[in-house]
C-alpha cells in the first residue's frame, strides 16, 4: 500500500509537468510548429493555389539559390546594413536600460512615476505608432548635422562601417523606445538581490562603485543574457525590418525560402550570443 | 565625556555621505527627465495629432503641438462609422471580448507552461524549451499562410476561437516567465509541498504570486498584440459581423485612392485604437512595479 503511494507520487510527479504544459503544447504544435514545417516544405515547391487546391511542384533549392547566389541583390544589400546596425543596437540597448534600471532602483522622489514612463514604450513598440512617428522624421537627433558628427564619421570610417553607426546615433530616441521591456527585466532582476548583501558589503568598507562591480554585476549576469536574447528576437522580428518587410505573401516558396535563410542567420547569431554571454553568466554564478 | 568626542566625526563622515548621495540622486533625476521627456514624447504626438486640424496634419516639418486643435477629426471619424453596414459597436465589441480572452489564455497558458519546464523533471523538458528558443527566432508574419490552413480545417473560421487560438502559444511569454520561474529557489516550493500543498495549490499561490511582474508583462503585450491584430479578421473572418475594431478602421483608411483624404479621421481613430492600450497599461503597470521586494523570495 505505502508502496504503492509512493509510485503513484513519482508517477504524478513525473507527469504532473506533462499535464500542466499540455495546453501550451497543443496549441503550440498547430500554430507553431505545423506551420513553420510547413513553410519549409513550402521554400522547396512552387505552390500555387487554384479553385480547387493547393498545388505544390518540386523545385529543389532553386529559391535558396536564387537568395544567395544569382539575386543576391535584396539579400546582401538589405541584410548586411541592417546586421551591422543590430550589432550596434544590441549592447547600446541592453547597457543603457542597465543604467536607467540601477537608477530607477534609487530611492528618490517620484520613483513610481518614473518607473512606469520608462516601461510606457511597451505600448509604443509594437503598435503602427512609432512607424508613423519615424516617417514623419521626429525619431531623429537634431545635433548630429549640426556638430558635423555624422561628417566626421564618414571621414575616418570607411563607409560600410559608418553608415550603421550614423544611423545607430541618428536612431537614438528609437534605441529608449525599444528599451521598456529590457528595463523592466532588469529591474525585476535587482530585486531579487537581498539588501543583506549590500549591508555587509557596507560593513566590511566596501564603496558603491566596487559594490557595482563586485555585487549587482554578477548577480544580473542571467538578466543580462535573458535580456540580449529579447532584444535579439524583438530587433530581428520587428515588422519595420528590411527583410520582414521584403516578405511577398502572394509568392509562397520564394518568401519561404527567405525566411528560412534569415532564420538561420539569427540563429548563428543567436548562437554567438548564447556561447559569449552563456560562459560569462556560467563563471559568475559559479564564483558566487 | 568620551562620547561626544566620538561620535562628532562620525557624525560628520554620515553628513558628507548624504550630501554626496543627493548629488548623485540629483544628477539622477535630471537624466530621468530629460530622457523621459523623449519617452512621453510619442504620447503627446498621438494626442496632439488627433486634434489637428486638417491643414496642421500635412505641414513639414511636422508639429508636436497642435495649435488650432479641433474636434474635426472625431466628426468625420463619427460620420463615417455611423453609416457602416455593421454597427461599429459590434467590431468594438468583437475587438474587446478577443483581447480580454486572448489575454486570460495566453498569460493562463505560458504561465502553466513554463512552471514545469523550470522546476519539473520531465522528459523532453530540455526539448521543449530548446524548440522554444528556436521559434522565438521567427517572424509571426513567415506562418501566415500554413496557420490559415490549419484554422480552416479545425473548423474555427468565423468564430472567436479564430480570433483567440492562433494567438495563445506564443513563445515569448513561455520564455520570458520561465526565466522568472528560474530565480524562485526550489526551497520555498519544497517546503510548501511538505506543508502539503498540492502542485496547484503551489502554482497559484506561490508561483504566480511571484512572477506577477512576468505575469502583468506579457498581460499587457498580449492585450495590445490582440487589440490591434487585423490579420486574424483578414485571413480568418470573412463574416462581417465577427470582424474587429482595428481591422474596420483600416478599412476606413486604406481603401482610398486619395491618401489625404480621411487622415484626419484616421488620426482620430490611431488615438482611439491607443486609449485602451494605455488604460490596460496604467491598470497593469503597477503589478509590474510592484516587483518581487515583497514577494518573499529573499
């Protein structure tokens, strides 16, 4: 009988998780995952729909070929800009919502409503409301044409370089804008390291600038990937996005294929952030 | 008598440290201000340009301020909703029970998913979160086309559930709680089991009390997600009546000819499609602050 228990716990134990997931799973399965195998098998067909179905003609790589190698124009043209300026945007954005969250966890007058004008760009982000407000050129630095910062970069930089940063600094106000979830993760994140800590830290003589360092840095290190990998998919799935933009919807295949080559681009790079940050985060919660 | 002696330059060590702080703190401020001012900035824009007048919507450079404001906007916006086939409460109506649904579901779902895969051993647990970071890469505009057939051959076309369930499994929301479940030490669920709480119990009073920021986070992106959605009413809605409020007014707006007509409605109507986001956001962002200092984790 109390055996039994037991077994009957493991079990439950085993598969409540199963249980609780199973919802997520479902849905998941058909919205996700069937449509996304289904978009690969499509990047390999010429599909076309007609009165009376979907037809789909096998092409072979032909449309992967096609982006890499002879039309390479779209995809080189607008990708390698977009991934250099990414490049930029990614360590200003993760940094400056750092800063704004260690600030926002002082005690000062108004904290609350600071906090929440910081996190207020989360309904911006997502919404036609910063598009309109950037075609119409308000996103912009005034300053940059005006202290010739902008001329002074092209001057020293060769222009493939300087173009991303240009635009990176032009592009500044849009960098705060994307910022309010990533702050608010930080800010979350510091809580959950107890004023104990710092006391004692205090007590043995330690200054703010060495408690930065030596405390609050290495306990946000999982905050600190958490929050690169967000701003990585929110910058690379951002409707305003050359490539996303590029999609064509009436040609199946070839914006299939193209989103598959794209994919797999943010996957290496996803990849390239997951083994830097990974390592950092895996030696400082060691050390602690 | 020793005791003043002592306590004077301690006293005095206390004072300069507070002064030094408060310059901090007012070098703080002044930031915060000055960079919230760029945050308020698209805020002000919305409103203002809803007042706009006409001959004010086209001036260039463009103005923040609206210098004649006038309720223009909102007639036309007004005239034009009230002679549509269907009446616009239904698409508002449509627009709301979608987003408050989808909100409860997605929110409900991710949360459900991602406590296992954070504290439960399971197998294929590491699969699963592997496949979640991997379609956290994708657009949601690359499976529109597959995502239409899989609707029509569940038969959910023309309902609510079409609106609701092909937003619901978003990875974003599994990731990002997972990550929030991950800071929880197994300690205080382990001690909530030996006070035999069942695994639900543990779940909603312990889990989700914890990662309410989490929680109240993706409340508030899913809610706006859902509210202005046109694709599910594009692709999946070909009744009238079952179309949302967001997919109307761009129905106002795009189908012109002459794109400078009706933009003062337009206006009208992006400030419209923004009040609730805020609300939902105002109502939200205080769990969301309220962060877990008090939650009983450290």
């Amino acid at each position: 009988m109390n055996g039994w228990i037991r077994m009957k716990n493991r079990m439950s134990q085993r598969y409540e998780g199963i249980f609780l997931i199973l919802p997520w799973i479902i849905g998941f399965l058909l919205f996700v995952s069937f449509p996304l195998l289904y978009s690969l098998y499509m990047s390999f067909h010429n599909v076309r729909i007609t009165g009376t179905g979907i037809l789909h003609e096998y092409v072979g790589t032909k449309y992967y070929n096609n982006i890499l190698f002879q039309d390479g124009g779209v995809f080189y043209d607008q990708l390698l800009p977009f991934l250099r300026q990414v490049l930029f945007m990614i360590p200003i954005i993760v940094i400056f919502s750092f800063m704004i969250s260690i600030m926002l966890n002082q005690k000062f007058l108004g904290r609350g409503l600071f906090r929440a004008v910081f996190f207020l760009p989360v309904i911006f982000s997502s919404g036609n409301v910063i598009e309109r407000f950037l075609s119409q050129g308000r996103g912009q630095l005034g300053f940059l044409e005006q202290f010739s910062i902008s001329t002074a970069l092209t001057q020293y930089l060769p222009a493939s370089w300087s173009t991303p940063i240009v635009s990176v600094l032009n592009s500044f106000v849009l960098i705060l804008w994307y910022s309010g979830v990533q702050i608010l993760l930080f800010l979350a994140g510091r809580q959950t390291i107890s004023a104990s800590v710092y006391e004692a830290a205090r007590i043995d003589g330690a200054n703010p600038w060495e408690m930065f360092w030596k405390i609050t840095l290495p306990a946000m290190m999982p905050f600190v990937l958490l929050n690169t990998i967000y701003t990585v998919v929110d910058l690379f799935t951002f409707p305003g996005n050359p490539i996303i933009a590029s999609v064509n919807p009436t040609q199946y295949g070839p914006t299939s294929a193209l989103i598959w080559v794209y994919f797999l681009i943010i996957l290496l790079f996803m990849g390239l952030v997951m083994l830097l940050l990974g390592r950092a985060v895996r030696v400082t919660t060691q050390t602690r | 008598m020793a005791m003043p002696l002592i306590r004077k330059p301690f006293r005095f060590r206390r004072r300069s440290k507070l002064f030094r702080m408060s310059r901090f703190e007012k070098v703080v401020v002044f930031l915060l201000v000055l960079f919230s001012a760029f945050m308020l900035l698209p805020l002000v824009y919305i409103f203002n340009h809803a007042f706009k007048p006409y001959e004010e919507l086209f001036v260039y450079p463009p103005t923040i301020w609206a210098r004649n404001p006038s309720f223009q906007n909102f007639v036309e916006l007004f005239q034009m909703t009230s002679d549509s086939v269907v009446p616009v409460t239904r698409y508002i109506f449509n627009s709301l029970s979608v987003a408050v649904l989808s909100v409860i579901a997605v929110t409900g779902v991710s949360a459900l998913c991602a406590y296992p895969l954070s504290k439960h051993k399971f197998p294929g647990d590491k699969l699963v979160f592997a496949t979640i970071m991997l379609t956290l890469l994708f657009a949601p505009e690359t499976v529109s086309i597959p995502r239409y057939l899989v609707v029509s051959h569940l038969g959910i076309m023309n309902t609510y559930w079409g609106h609701i369930l092909p937003m619901v499994a978003v990875p974003v929301g599994v990731f990002l709680m997972k990550q929030f479940i991950d800071q929880i030490p197994n300690e205080l669920l382990e001690s909530a089991r030996l006070d035999g709480a069942r695994e639900i119990m543990v779940f909603l009073r312990i889990v989700v009390p914890v990662i309410l920021p989490a929680v109240a986070t993706i409340g508030i992106i899913s809610f706006q997600s859902a509210w202005g959605n046109t694709e599910t009413s594009t692709l999946f809605m070909q009744d009238e009546q079952m179309k949302t409020f967001p997919f109307f007014i761009s129905t106002l707006t795009t189908n012109m000819a002459n794109n400078v007509a009706r933009q003062g409605a337009a206006a009208a109507a992006a400030l419209f499609m923004f009040i609730p986001n805020l609300i939902i956001f105002l109502v939200f962002q205080s769990k969301v602050i309220a962060t877990m200092a008090h939650s009983g984790i450290k």
